[in-house]
C-alpha cells in the first residue's frame, strides 16, 4: 500500500511539475491537456479568447486577447496526416460494414461514400491543425522562423 501512495505522490508532483514546465514558466499556463483542447476548438491554447486559425486554416500571427505569437510555427504536413488518420479510421469499417451487409450500385456508393468523406475531411482538417498546434505550443516546438 506505501508503495502505491509513494508512486501516486510523485506522479502528482511529477504531473504538476510537467504541467508548468510543458505550457510555460508562468504559473497561468493552462496544461498540455486544457491546451489540446482549445487547440482542437480553434481557440487560443494559452487564454482560450482569441482564435487559432483565421480564413479556414490560416495561422494567426498572434493571438488578439493575450498577444501569444503563432505565426512562426509551421505545422508542415501534420494537420492533413492527422485529419487523414482519423477519417480513415472511421469511414473504412463504415464501408466495410455496407459493403458486406447490402449490394449497393457502385454510383449509389460514391454519392454516399464521397460526400461523406469529403465533408468529414473538411470539418476536421482545421481541429486537427489547431491540435497540432497547440502540442507544438504546449511542447515548445518552435519553428524555424522564429520571430
Ligand atoms: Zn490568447
């Protein structure tokens, strides 16, 4: 029993002190988790007022409210990775499923299958750069053009 309250001690301290250390020297930095998220809703991953992304998916200079810069990271191709991962995730076994349980026409296929895929790649392409985003920021991975 001392040994599970030892280790949860020193996870706790261990948590705590990552928490500060991954997000910033000042103590107001949200986690790495709280940031993810804000990332993920396109809001700033420090203060959560200002935007992320602006014009669908272009990167703010930085942010309106705190002032935070963003405009030095360079995400590369991680967001579109990142969204194709998912969407493959879990349109394939939806489309297994179908395929294995009905016999559509191909054309029935690809007008369900296309726009579904197509609109679900849209609607994640900007959260999935707004989490990678925020890792970079939390995890201080600056760019190479750094301001
Ligand atoms: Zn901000």
């Amino acid at each position: 029993m001392q040994i599970i309250k030892d280790f949860a001690l020193r996870w706790r301290q261990g948590t705590q002190g990552r928490r500060y250390a991954m997000a910033g020297s000042d103590p107001k930095c949200p986690s790495t988790m709280d940031a993810l998220i804000r990332g993920t809703l396109g809001q700033c991953p420090r203060c959560s007022h200002g935007r992320l992304l602006h014009h669908y998916l272009k990167i703010v200079d930085h942010c309106s409210t705190c002032g935070e810069p963003y405009g030095h990271f360079r995400p590369d191709d991680a967001a579109p990775w990142l969204t194709i991962l998912i969407v493959g995730h879990i349109t394939m076994p939806i489309v297994l499923a179908l395929e294995q349980s009905f016999e559509l026409a191909m054309w029935v296929e690809l007008a369900v299958y296309l726009p579904f895929i197509v609109l679900l790649t849209l609607a994640l392409l900007p959260r999935c750069k707004g989490v990678i985003l925020a890792v970079m920021w939390a995890t201080k991975a600056e760019g190479s053009e750094k301001i």
